[in-house]
C-alpha cells in the first residue's frame, strides 16, 4: 500500500560555503514542516573528494526509515554554468557542461538545470540530456507560484527533450526558507529508491499552500498564475527597498514570505 509523502529539493547545508545549517538542522526544522526527505545540492566548489565521502556517509547516517536525506551537488561546470546532480557517487567540478551530463545520463542519476532565468538560454545546449528544469524557484522566480516565463519555456525545451519535466526548488541557505514549496510524491517505503523511482517517471506533483503544478508543466490553482507572478514581484521589489532599514532578527523572521 502506498502512501504520500513530501519533501524538498534545491537545500543547502553548512557543507556549502553559503549554506547557514547542519544536516542535523535541517533534518529537525524538515521534520517539523512535515517532510519525509530531502534533495541536498551542496556546491562543488565547497567541496574535494574527501569531503564530498564524508558529506555522503553524513548523508546516510542522518537516514532512516522515517526520513531520507538524498545527497547530491550543485555542480560549477567548466561553462561557468551550473547543473545538479542528485544521488552521485563520486565528487564533480570544473567538467564541460556535456560531459557531466553524459556521465550521470550514463550512471542513471538524475540531473536539473536550476534556476533558469539565471541564464541564458543559448548557453544550455545540452538541454536535450538532463531530466528537470528549475521551473519553480523559490529564490529567484516566485515563492508564491511558479513562473510563468519558466513554464513556457520548459514547454519549448520539452520539443527537444521529450522526457523533461519540470521541478521545483528551494535554494534554501536558512531555516527559515522552509515551506514555500515542496515535492509531493507516492511510495511504498520511505526509502531513497522509492524516491527516486517516482521522480523519474514524473509520479509527483510540486506544491505549496496556493497552488499546484504537475511534471509535464500543468498549472492548477484557484488564483490566476500571472497575478500570482505579479504579487510575487511586487514582493521581492518592496523587499529590497525596505530591507536595509528592517533589522536583522525581523528579517529573519520574514525570510519565508520575503
């Protein structure tokens, strides 16, 4: 019998140069959001090969049958992009865009391109080879909903790339930025397998309070996405006026709506 479960992509922990938590942190404040596992992207350039063994096995000793904590890196390529690589084995950095891309689509680990609106278009050639697009991220497009610029986009890449599907992701550095969205998914065991099956083939949905979007890029929600859109720049706007002027406990306190 299966069962739902949540969880969250796009985290990063004090193994990251910008990452504020322990793993042990953010294990506590993910369990009292209600969430079952976790997808880290810690950055390569934080990281060696010792490092990343160690980060690993720190992975898995956080892990349990209640909860999972899937490790992975936010890889700096040699084309000065960026791509994730969830569930690697081995340590990555500075490699050409293809050639990470190949190697993972080879080991069948799952690769996102993060935050899109980042880049430029032209520079991800390769779009063709990795299994999501960052449509929805928390950070830079909409804490409120995913983008709209983001969706029409994934929906040209899909063109080339049949088997894309869309992801969500917090890149998160604070405890505080828990909650703004999250995976949804069914499975039989809270296990890393289980979730990671249900992500390849597309068996989730991406979430949060006001709406929902599916793998293949479907907006469902009560209020109209580009107001959501609008609300959301609104937010991000008024953040960076008021912000130096607000102190820093408030701050912190306001991190998961600004």
């Amino acid at each position: 019998m299966k069962k739902t479960i949540k969880g969250a992509c796009h985290i990063h922990s004090s193994y990251s140069f910008d990452g504020e938590a322990s793993l042990e942190q953010l294990r506590k404040r993910a369990k009292k959001e209600k969430l079952q596992f976790l997808l880290m992207t810690e950055h390569s350039i934080s990281l060696n090969s010792a490092k990343y063994e160690a980060y690993r096995k720190h992975c898995e000793k956080l892990s349990d049958d209640s909860f999972i904590i899937i490790p992975g890196l936010e890889v700096l390529t040699k084309n000065r992009t960026e791509i994730i690589c969830i569930d690697v084995d081995i340590y990555l950095h500075a490699k050409a865009e293809r050639e990470i891309l190949q190697e993972m689509k080879k080991k069948k680990k799952l690769t996102i391109f993060p935050h899109p609106s980042r880049c430029d278009p032209a520079d991800r050639e390769t779009s063709n080879q990795v299994s999501f697009l960052e449509v929805w991220s928390a950070r830079y497009d909409g804490r409120l909903s995913p983008s709209k610029t983001n969706i029409e986009f994934y929906k040209q890449e899909k063109k080339k790339n049949h088997n894309l599907k869309c992801m969500n992701g917090l890149d998160l550095h604070y405890l505080e930025e828990f909650g703004r969205n999250w995976i949804e998914l069914e499975v039989s065991h809270v296990a890393k397998k289980d979730i990671l099956a249900a992500l390849r083939k597309g068996d989730y949905l991406l979430k949060n309070r006001l709406c929902t979007l599916t793998p293949n890029g479907i907006y469902q929600g009560k209020i109209a996405l580009t107001l959501l859109n609008s609300i959301d720049r609104s937010k991000r706007t008024l953040g960076k006026k008021l912000g130096k002027f607000i102190p820093k406990k408030i701050r912190t306190l306001l991190r998961k709506w600004y």
